[in-house]
C-alpha cells in the first residue's frame, strides 16, 4: 500500500526529454489507461491524437505547450466545444501522466494559447464540432538536464491543518 501512495505523491511534471523514442507497446498501455479514465456520467467526452511527428511537435510546442517541442510524443486531448470537458480532460490528462510514469518515463502538462487551439486543430485535422487545448507529453527523462535544470523556488506545501478542514472550514 505505502509503494502505491509514494507512487503518486512523486508524480511530478518533467520537461526535460531524452530524443529516444517511446515504443509503441508503451503508447499503448498510456492510451490503455486513458481510455479508463472516468468520466461525468460516464459520457467520455475526451478523445486523444498520439503526435509524433517532430515539425508538428515543434509547431504545438510554439502555440504555447512547450515541452511537446522536444519529447518524442504528445497526446492532445480532444473534446467536443471549445468549452472542454472540465473535469473530464484533467483526469485524462493526470492519468496519462500517471501511466507514463508507471513506466519510468517523464509527462508535461500544458495548455495551448492564444490561438494555439485553433491552429492545433488545422494541424491535426480536427472536425469543426472538435477542440483542443490540453497536451500531454511524454519521454525519456534526461536525467542531467533534469537535475541541471533551474529550479523555481516556490512555497513549500502548505501543512495538513490549512490544506485539509474536517467537517467544517
């Protein structure tokens, strides 16, 4: 039990990608799983396009989901309206990540801005009654450049007693 909860409390967001690429046995088990992920009524209103191709990562990369320019593959989630699904396309994208790092591998969640999601949508072919906006990236971690890399100071976890407030706040 205790292996599965560090599991998740180490789950962390990685930006630095090695250019080795990520077998297709594994992009499968990372869909595998997401294809699992809950959903509002079980409606699962989310769908994923795998990218590969490095020029179109570079382009997402640009549009504002920066890691997709250099790990080896991006899952855009896709929804119906540009309204999203909420809550459903944050526990895809979570879970995604999870199952990249049941893997070993590092995941980078991002948005696309500005009209990143539009020109997104052009690029991958998706139908008008389609969106995008969250990407997923996954990859080999380059454990130098990971370790090199700037570390932005920010604030500790706040203790349990402000973050956790048992039957009233």
């Amino acid at each position: 039990m205790n292996d599965r909860i560090e599991f998740l409390r180490t789950l962390r967001q990685v930006r630095e990608f090695t250019p080795e690429p990520v077998a297709d046995d594994v992009v499968n088990d990372i869909l595998e799983v997401g294809r699992w992920s809950g959903s509002s009524a079980n409606k699962q209103p989310t769908e994923v396009v795998v990218v590969r191709d490095r020029d179109a990562r570079e382009k997402i990369g640009d549009w504002g989901a920066k890691p997709a320019a250099t790990a080896p593959v991006s899952f855009i989630i896709v929804t119906k309206n540009e309204h999203g699904a909420g809550m459903d396309e944050g526990r895809l994208g979570e879970r995604l990540m999870l199952a990249a790092w049941a893997h070993g591998l590092g995941a980078a969640f991002a948005t696309l801005k500005e009209d990143g999601p539009e020109k997104a949508k052009q690029l991958l072919g998706l139908p008008p009654d389609k969106y995008t906006r969250l990407v997923v990236s996954v990859g080999h971690i380059d454990q130098a450049a990971h370790k090199a890399a700037p570390k932005k100071p920010g604030p500790p976890r706040k203790p349990m007693s402000e973050f956790a407030h048992r039957e009233r706040y």
